[in-house]
C-alpha cells in the first residue's frame, strides 16, 4: 500500500493534544529505498524524529507505519 499517513495523522491529532504518541517504521521522502524514521508527536507537533525505523520511547504509545510515506498536513 503506498498510501501516506497524512490522513491518519489529521483524524488523529487533535485527539493526542497534550498526549505523546510514536510513529514508528515510515519514509519522510519519496521511493521504496527512503530511510525508515520514527517519529515522536508531543501535543500534536513532531517533536523528534529519530533516524532508526524501530525505536521506542518508554511510556510512550506507538504505532506502526509499516513503511508508508508520512507527508505533513
């Protein structure tokens, strides 16, 4: 599925206000070779993103991308 996490992301957010959310395992640029990230959301802003595909935040809810393109909203 080459579908991108936009509309996750916007259905989404306003529910983590003051929450941290991680999203692991997605691309921030275009091609199936692209560099896997994940992303950490505080109060629905990306607040770090971190260079390995499969890191975990203690406490920290995540969730997985499963490769997909992530764009911002």
């Amino acid at each position: 599925m080459n579908t991108s996490l936009a509309a996750l992301l916007l259905l989404a957010l306003p529910a983590f206000a003051g929450d941290r959310r991680l999203i692991r395992d997605v691309r921030m640029e275009e091609g199936l070779d692209a560099p896997r990230r994940c992303v950490l959301l505080e109060h629905g802003r990306i607040a770090k993103i971190y260079s390995d595909g499969s890191a975990s935040v203690p406490g920290v809810r995540s969730y997985e991308g499963e490769g997909r393109l992530m764009t911002p909203a």
